[in-house]
C-alpha cells in the first residue's frame, strides 16, 4: 500500500508539473466587474505614442523565434523589437545527442544543463533586455506568452520605472495563492488542461528538467500535443510549430516564486490576452489569475481583451494581437 501511495503521489506532482509545459510553440474575460473586457475584433481606436520598445518573452520549451511573426507586424508600424531567447534557449538551445538520433533509452537519461537554469537566471536575461530598451529612449512595452508570465511578473517587480505597460498573452501570472508555475497548474483550474504525463522522457526528479520529444512518430503522441497547443491548426502547420520546440524545461524554474507586488508590478498598466479556447493554460485558470490580481491592485486592474475562438498559440492572423499591442494604453 505505502508503494501505491508513492507512486500516486508522484504522479500528481508530475501531473502538476507538465500540465504548465505548452507555452513552448511558435505563434503567435473575465465576469462583468472583475475586469475591463474588450473584445479584440472591436479595439480599433488606437493610441499612438510614437516608437516603443517591445521587449517579447516566449513560453517553456522555446526561443525568441515564437515572435517572428508578431514582432514582423510590430516592426512594420515602426517600432522596435526585441525577441528574448532565454538562457539556454533559441540560439543557445541545449539539443540531447539522443534527441537527434531519437535513441529513446538513451535520451531517458541524458544529462541537460538546462538543469540549472533557475527562474533568477530567466529574469536577468530580461531583466537585462529592458534595461537596454530603456537606455534607447521611449516607453518599453513587457510581453509574455504562456511561461513568460513569470518573467513578466519577476521583472516588473524588478524595475518597475522603466516599464510603461506590462501584458501577458494566454500566460501564466502567479497570485498569493498560487506563488509559481506549478501553483498555478496545480491548481483545481489549472487542471483542466490538457497534461503531457504520459508523453515525458525520463524520470524529471533525477534530471531536472522536464524532457518531451517532440520528434516522436508515436500518433497518440503527436495527438496529445496537438490537442494542447494547437488543436485547431492543419497538420502541416502543426509540424512547423513542432519544428521550433525545445526538449527540456528545468523544474527548478517552473517552481519560482514569481508574485506581483502591489507597490512595484501593481503599479504598472497591464494587459491580458485570454484565449477561450487554451489546452495548456485553461480558460478557467486565466480568470482565476486575473482576478486574482485585481484583488491585489483594485486601483489598477488588468485591461482584458478576450478571443474566444483561440487555442494557446493565439489567433491564426498575427495582426489581431498587433493591433492590441499597437495600441495598448500607456
């Protein structure tokens, strides 16, 4: 029976743990009185500020190339763009020998130096990032996707006073209650989505690192995935967003405190993207995060703009979150 126990027990951890993993993929409201919902096919009026700097924070298991697109639509209306790749990240991505040759025994144990990578080292990166954004002049614009939130949330409490509007896309924004990734996925909400545990490499405690491999030719596999991240994509265009995914993810991140203060993050301006349709971040755990935190900050609530038909990568056209994040408020 103590045997049962454990292993019932680590199942939900893990379960916890890889219910947080689908912000990796390239893309790119709340009850009336808990926040200013918008719909996004209606944000037409548009504030112009001259040239910002968007500072864009990709999600777990990617790189800065999450943004090409975006940051493409971003660039055309005449600001600046800087895409983050996150310490071993995009052009720095650790790749596992096995991956590459898809020896599953091999890729199981695997040493990863993504191991130890901590969410401090994530928020330097960016940290780092806005500083010099800041340096060049004009407002500095924070975006998050998926596991960006924390980021978001770490740095906005680090420099406050260069940030002139914080937004999170379909991403994770840890509360009181819900202190890190793991908080939230772990929650009641954050467990309706879907969770990859049965598709994980490997034993994540003596890695570290939470290893998928999205080179599997297994299709209960591959339908997991899809269903998570992009279930309404074709299959040639899921095999693109399979294409930019990075194995490993290091535990020790996902289980950073990440809270927003209310004299230091509560008082920058900030935005939610909520995507009605998410896999990965559920619905219901967005609007637990957003009210969460207008709780903390009811002087400065969270601008919510809602796309109900979009599953985590956001809507197929870039420009509807161009247009949003072209206009935000500052």
């Amino acid at each position: 029976m103590a045997d049962n126990d454990n292993r019932n027990t680590r199942r939900q951890a893990l379960r916890r743990i890889a219910a947080g993993v689908g912000g990796a993929a390239l893309a790119v409201g709340v009850g009336a009185g808990t926040a200013r919902a918008a719909d996004a096919d209606g944000a037409t009026a548009r504030t112009h500020h001259g040239i910002r700097t968007y500072v864009l924070v990709h999600g777990t298991h990617s790189a800065g190339a999450f943004w090409t697109a975006i940051g493409r639509e971003l660039a055309l209306r005449g600001h600046r763009v800087v895409a983050v790749d996150q310490p071993l990240h995009g052009t720095e991505r650790f790749v596992p020998a096995a991956y590459q040759t898809q020896d599953l025994r091999a890729l199981a144990g695997e040493p990863s130096p993504v191991a130890a990578l901590t969410l401090d080292d994530f928020e330097r990166r960016v940290t780092g990032a806005v500083r010099r954004a800041a340096r060049l002049g004009g407002p500095v614009v924070l975006v998050g996707h998926s596991m960006g939130g924390v980021s978001v949330s770490r740095v906005a409490n680090a420099v406050p006073e260069l940030l002139a509007h914080i937004c999170y896309m379909a991403a994770f924004c840890p509360s009181r209650s819900m202190p890190s990734l793991n908080d939230c996925s772990g929650s009641p909400e954050g467990q309706r989505a879907i969770s990859p545990i049965g598709q994980i490499i490997g034993d994540p405690e003596k890695l570290g690192v939470l290893r998928l491999n999205w080179r599997t030719s297994n299709r209960r596999d591959l339908a997991v995935f899809k269903e998570m991240i992009c279930a309404e994509y074709t299959d040639s265009e899921f095999l693109r967003v399979l294409e930019g995914m990075q194995t490993d993810e290091s535990m020790t991140a996902y289980a950073g405190r990440a809270v927003g203060r209310a004299d230091t993050w509560g008082r920058i301006p900030r935005t939610y993207l909520r995507f009605g349709k998410d896999r990965t971040v559920a619905t219901e755990l967005q609007d637990r995060m957003i009210a969460e935190a207008d709780e903390l900050t009811p002087g400065n609530r969270f601008r919510v703009h809602n796309f109900p038909d979009s599953g985590h990568l956001g809507p197929g056209d870039p420009a509807r979150v161009t247009d949003l994040l072209h206009g935000l408020p500052l």
